[in-house]
C-alpha cells in the first residue's frame, strides 16, 4: 500500500469510528499526515476532552495516554505501540511512597512526565512550561520534585528561596546533549540563538539564550525575527521546526538526540490501531481519581 492509500484509509476510518489521533512533536513526523493534533503530552490531552471524538488514538509514550484517559474518562484510548518513558519508568509507586517517607511533611510535585499511580501520590503536578509558576503557589520554602532532577534544578535557579529535594531522575535523550555540543555548533553559528529544554543537564541550560518546553521553544522560533537557532531538544521538534519555517536555520545539535521510544509509531501502525482497536489504555478508578486532583490542582495555577 502507498502512502496516500494509508493515509486514505486512516482517515476513512477516524471518520466511520469517530476517532481522532493525537500525535506529540517527539513522533515521527510523517505521523502528522493524519493526526487531528500534534503537540506536548498536556496539551494534547486538554484538546482531545474539547472533541466529541469517542476514541482516541495517542502517538506517544504510556504516561502520555494514561494523562489522556484520566482527562478524557469516557473515550476509549489506545496505545499503537505500548512504549514507557524512560524518565517516566525511573520511579514507580513504591518509591514515591518511600521518597516522601523520607522526606515527610513536605509538598510533592510531580511533572507530567509520570505515570498515573505516581500522579496519584503527589499534591500537584506541572509541565516544563509552569513548573516554576506551580512551586512558587505552594508559598512553601520546601518541596520534593520527581522524577526529573534538571528540571527541578531549573526551577530551584529560578526561585532562589525555595529548597527542592529532587528524586534522581532523568531523561536520557537530553542527557545526551553536551555544553561542548552547543560550543561547537556556536562557533560554527555565531550569529544563533541557542534554545534549550529545561530537561537538559545544568550546563547545558546555563550557556542557552532561551530555556523553555517543546511548545515555548516552537514558539520562541515562530515569532523571533532571529533567523537562526541551535535547538538543544529531541530531533522531532528539530525537524517540524525545519518544516514549518523554511526561511530560518534550524539546526539540531546532532541527528542522534532522538528518543527510541517516541519514533516507535508509524503510518500503519496508525492504521492497525484503528482496525483492530488494540492496546486499550485503562487507569485503576481510585488511582485516576487521586491523579485527576493533582492535575487539577495545576490547571488552577495556569
């Protein structure tokens, strides 16, 4: 089958099915030939509640549909290819019992990049976009931060008066990239602006001209009258940047910052979800309820 045939027969079954296909910006970029949204995990989520779509096909990552169903109960969701995140993977519910055990008496937060029993665990959450806004709310000098340990760091820079004890997690494609990384493609670029995500390690961020989340980072681009940039993130957000804006350099750090999970999903896995209805996500009904308050109790900061 060509590609224009699959792509035919993808949205003749969306359409008979009332399906929608969410697609994030780490996907494969031939994945928004036929997804209905493409964006950060949040973002996504909050969009498809606005649809009156009865399925709901996530290119993405399990934390990612977990979000989307507890956001999103009466929908069906499913998973083409049932990828963990591996930041996500580094804490599970046991240890987030035993991180707070250890630090008792003192208000967790927990990025969106979590699965939902540890959602379920802690008092708020946030995305790299409002992680410094939802501390700040919680008017406390003391907060425990999982699972992304650069990401709390960069929000403990950011509020000088808060202490954050972060749990040792991590994202592997960011930690991949380098200072030395950014450097060289500086001399090479000396006219670019640098834009780094917050998931980046400490050194990284300290040498970058803008630090944000994947949609601030698009957006930084899109509006800058700077023509070029040096995008220190995951290589999908590289190249719809490429994409879209084809009168400004974009230029990645390296080809090989791309997350193995996130490119798992294609055109006919597309396809194969939407014949066969498989890899339903389910969250437990007590562990959604808890997660949904820690959600919500963001959604009231932003």
């Amino acid at each position: 089958m060509d590609k224009k045939e699959l792509i035919n027969r993808i949205n003749k079954l969306k359409k008979e099915k009332n399906a929608i296909i969410l697609a994030h910006c780490y996907q494969n970029i031939e994945i928004d030939l036929v997804a209905d949204f493409v964006g950060d995990s949040l973002g996504l989520s909050q969009l498809a509640a606005k649809t009156n779509a009865d399925k709901i096909i996530f290119a993405g990552v399990y934390f990612m549909a977990e979000t989307a169903k507890i956001l999103n109960p009466t929908k069906k969701v499913y998973l083409p290819n049932v990828s963990g995140c591996d930041m996500a993977d580094m804490i599970n519910l046991e240890q987030i019992k035993n991180f707070k055990a250890k630090n008792p008496n003192v208000p967790v937060v927990c990025y969106i990049n979590s699965t939902a029993a540890v959602k379920s665990e802690c008092d708020i959450c946030c995305t790299s976009s409002n992680a410094i806004e939802v501390v700040k709310s919680l008017n406390t000098d003391k907060v425990l931060f999982v699972p992304d340990k650069y990401l709390a760091n960069w929000v403990e820079k950011n509020l000088k008066n808060v202490k954050i004890t972060a749990y040792q997690g991590y994202c592997p494609t960011h930690f991949k990239i380098n200072a030395e990384d950014i450097l060289n493609k500086k001399k090479k670029n000396p006219r670019a602006i640098t834009l780094s995500h917050p998931e980046c390690k400490n050194e990284v961020v300290e040498i970058s001209d803008f630090v944000g989340s994947t949609t601030q980072m698009m957006e930084y681009c899109k509006k800058s009258n700077e023509k070029e940039f040096i995008v220190a993130t995951e290589l999908g957000v590289v190249q719809r940047l490429q994409r879209d804006y084809p009168n400004k350099k974009i230029i990645p750090i390296s080809n090989e910052i791309f997350c193995p999970s996130m490119k798992e999903n294609t055109l006919e896995d597309m396809l194969y979800t939407l014949e066969n209805e498989n890899n339903e996500v389910k969250v437990n009904e007590n562990i959604a309820k808890k997660a949904i308050n820690c959600i919500d109790r963001m959604l009231k900061v932003m």
